[in-house]
C-alpha cells in the first residue's frame, strides 16, 4: 500500500469534499491553495475518454496550443536537409536542426528535446526512429502538426505553448495546462478551451458520453475532479 507524505494528507485534509466535481475556475483555485511544495509545481489535466482504443478509428491524437501556453521551456529539434530551413528553424529557437546528422545522432541517444519537428522529405529518414520516439511519444506526425514544411513556424507554436496530446491504451489523455504561479484565470481558461476541443474532436464512431470523467492537480497535490457539460452523439 502507497504511503502518501505529511504534505499530501495535510493537503487532502483542507480540500474537503474531493468526489464531487467542481466548475473549472473553483477546482483550479483549489488545486492553486492546495500547492505547497517549494518549487513551481506544474499543473496537469487528465481526461478519461470513453474509447476503445483497439479500434483503428478510435485512435485519438493531436496537438493544440493552450491560450496562456504551459510555462515550460519547451526543447525542439528539427529534421530538415535544406541550409535555409536549418537556418529558419534555429532562428525561430529550435536547440538542433539537420538532416541524417542529427537522425543519426539521435539513433546514438541523443534525446535532449521535448518534440521532434521533421518536414515531410525527411520521414523517410526520421521513420527508422520509430522504435526511439514511438515510445516516448515524440515521433513526428501530421495529424500533431510535426510534419511540414513550414518549420519556423511549427518551432514557433511549439515553444509558444502548443501541445501534443495522445490517449493511453485505457483511453486516458495526461497534458500540462500551466504552473502554480499562473493565474487562476490563466489556468481556467486553458483548461476549457482543451476540453472543448476534445469535445469538438470526438471520433465519429464513439456513441454515447465521450468525456467522462476530468481531474486537475498539481504535481504534489491531489487530483480535483472538473464538472464538465455532458454531450452525447
């Protein structure tokens, strides 16, 4: 059995009631007044979906860029084998640009970077890293928007807070919405926004209630459960 810190039960004893959800501005001040760890705790959101996640079509993955971003340095790399947009991506703030280089030195075990950026010439090389990225969830792909050629910009968004999402084998979406030092607005606003577009990108064939269940929680405190508007198809 996992024993949970003096902090962690001092923080479940002022939270109170933690099985009835709340609206999103309420659980996230609470998340905010439960934090009290001495670094910058991160604030996450996990989503339960109501997927079968054997099934081709209800695979789900994307990115989107939350309105107030993560308060993350985010590190990208980008595979591309044209000199002006190796140029274009380390002007933008990329930490590595190039071509088979860089692929190879990340087959050697370079992974000093939170996403991967590749322009679509470079797949053919970038795809025999599918077993080193595959896993940690850092291949590049279209439907995540790290695949093009415009890679200044995808550098751009990336660092300026948008994500990559993609559901576990239990139908679960983890992502980082802010930090405690953000405003409770700040962090309620990307918080909606996040759930609306999943709402708004349900897969076709899910029947029935598709978000079911939503919690919010800092690094070292309790998850507070998000009272969301049910939409069925």
């Amino acid at each position: 059995m996992r024993t949970r810190s003096k902090r962690y039960r001092a923080a479940l004893a002022k939270a109170g009631d933690l099985a009835q959800p709340k609206p999103v501005a309420d659980a996230t001040a609470l998340v905010k007044s439960l934090a009290g760890a001495k670094f910058n705790e991160s604030v996450d959101l996990s989503l339960h979906l109501n997927l079968d996640t054997k099934k081709a079509d209800q695979q789900f993955r994307g990115s989107f860029s939350m309105p107030h971003g993560t308060g993350r340095a985010v590190r990208v790399i980008v595979f591309v084998d044209d000199g002006d947009k190796v140029k274009a991506a380390l002007d933008a703030g990329a930490a590595k640009a190039g071509g088979e280089d860089l692929v190879n030195a990340v087959n050697d075990g370079f992974m000093d970077f939170d996403v991967a950026i590749a322009t679509p010439k470079m797949m053919r090389f970038v795809g025999k890293l599918g077993k080193v990225l595959g896993p940690r969830g850092l291949m590049p792909s279209p439907k995540s928007g790290t695949v093009t050629d415009d890679v200044a910009k995808a550098v751009t968004e990336f660092k300026g807070g948008k994500i990559e999402y993609r559901t576990d084998s239990a139908g679960n979406v983890h992502v980082r919405v802010g930090t405690v030092k953000f405003e409770v607005a700040q962090l309620a606003e990307n918080i909606a926004a996040f759930i609306s577009h999943v709402q708004e990108h349900r897969p076709s064939s899910v029947k029935g209630e598709f978000v079911k269940n939503v919690v919010v929680s800092s690094t070292m405190g309790p998850g507070v459960k998000i009272l969301v508007e049910r939409k069925e198809a």
